[in-house]
C-alpha cells in the first residue's frame, strides 16, 4: 500500500492524500506537479525513473468487510526532503530528460 508522503519533497508544498497534482516515482518518492513538470522535466532524481500521478485513497471503507480507507490505513504524517543538491538534481535531468521513462 503507498505511504501518501505528505509534502512535495522538493519545496515541500502540502500534499494531502486527495491532491490531484501529487507525482510519485516507483519509489514512492513525491513531488507536486509544478516542481515534477518544471524543475524535475519527469526525472525522479533519486532513481531516474519517470513520475506519474499518485493514486488517491478513497476516504471511505465502501467495502467494511475489508476495512479499507483512509480511515483505516491514514496517510504518512512523515515529512521528506530530497537528499540531493540542485546541482545534483541539475546534473540527472539533462542526462535522463530526453529518454522516454521507458527507455531509462
């Protein structure tokens, strides 16, 4: 099940579990939509892989047998920052940017 990272861990701007501009890596790693788009040109630059849009948990157990829901399984309340420099990041999306996510 996805951590639901609460900020984007760039310019750690809030990302709550029904953002619709919140993009993950396969990692997990999340970034808001303006920062993936812009700064990040779709490179994760913690694994180089592509971003795409993060799924939102549905706030409701609409199957209580289950107990599904945000009500049951909450999002993360642990914030993250990327690790790497601007220069670091700077360096993997002018190598990674023109490679179709596929392809990397």
């Amino acid at each position: 099940m996805l951590e639901l990272r609460p900020n984007c861990e760039l310019c750690d701007r809030d990302l709550p579990p029904a953002a619709q501009d919140a993009r993950i890596c396969t990692y997990e790693c999340t970034y808001c939509a303006p920062c993936a788009d812009t700064v990040l040109k779709n490179v994760c630059p913690t694994c180089g892989g592509g971003l795409q849009p993060r799924p939102i948990r549905p706030a409701n157990a609409w199957r209580p047998e289950l107990k599904l829901g945000l009500a049951n399984h909450p999002a993360s309340d642990r914030r993250r920052h990327t690790p790497w420099s601007a220069d670091q990041i700077d360096w993997i999306v002018e190598r990674l940017s023109s490679v179709p996510p596929h392809e990397r």
